[in-house]
C-alpha cells in the first residue's frame, strides 16, 4: 500500500467513527436525556407524546451522522471496514458514549468492576473481529 492510499484509508477511518460518536451522542440524548427533562421547567409538564416527538427531533441529527459514517466506512463504498466491522465499532462507541453520558449527567449511576470486565470483554470482541482470519 502506497503512502497516499494509507493515509487515504485512515482519513476515512477517523471520518467514519468521528461520524459515529457525533451519530451515537445524539441517539444517547434522544433516548437517555429526556429522563432528566423532568429537572427541567419547561419540560415538567410534557406529556409522553411530547417527550417522543423532542426525542425524535434529537434523533434525525442521529441518522444525519450514522448514514454518512456507515457510507464512508463501508468497504463496498471504499471505505475501510466490513459491515461487521462497522457494527461493531459503532457499539463500542455506543457503549462508550452512553458510560460518559451516564456519568456526566446522572451522578447517582456508578461505573462498577463488573462494567470495566464488560468493557474488557468488548475491547477482545473488538480485537477478534478485526483479527484477520
């Protein structure tokens, strides 16, 4: 592989996971953030019906970022990785997203042993998927 064609490779690398964790931070607020609207004033008195539309809303910024990162990612498009690959990078950073989310903004949630195996465990997930066969 020619110098260029590598540095090609992993701007289309960086490109697509920065598009994942952009994608995954939205999702993460649409689904997890409206459980602290309720400290809010102005959401106190939304109705379910109301808290899906927001959380919708939240959630197309979502797509706006998954559908390029899986586009510019996928092999079949040029990128660098596999469609399981892609699947796999994108729950790590979901994974990854929602534990700094969590901490940030529900202090009453802890990160336990038993979460740092399961990160363990992703993390090998991640080695052997990538591993070539």
């Amino acid at each position: 592989m020619h110098l260029s064609q590598f540095v090609y490779t992993m701007l289309k690398s960086f490109a697509s996971i920065g598009l994942l964790v952009l994608s995954n931070t939205f999702m993460t607020f649409a689904w997890y953030g409206h459980l602290k609207f309720k400290e809010m004033k102005w959401f106190e008195s939304l109705g379910l019906f109301a808290i899906i539309l927001i959380s919708w809303g939240i959630a197309f910024f979502e797509y706006c970022f998954q559908v390029p990162a899986n586009r510019i990612g996928f092999e079949g498009n040029g990128g660098p990785f596999s469609l399981v690959q892609l699947k796999v990078i994108q729950e790590v950073v979901s994974i990854s997203v929602f534990v700094v989310f969590t901490l940030l903004f529900f202090k009453t949630e802890t990160f336990r042993m038993n979460h740092f195996i399961g990160f363990v465990f992703l993390i090998l997930a991640v080695y052997f998927i990538f591993k070539p066969a």
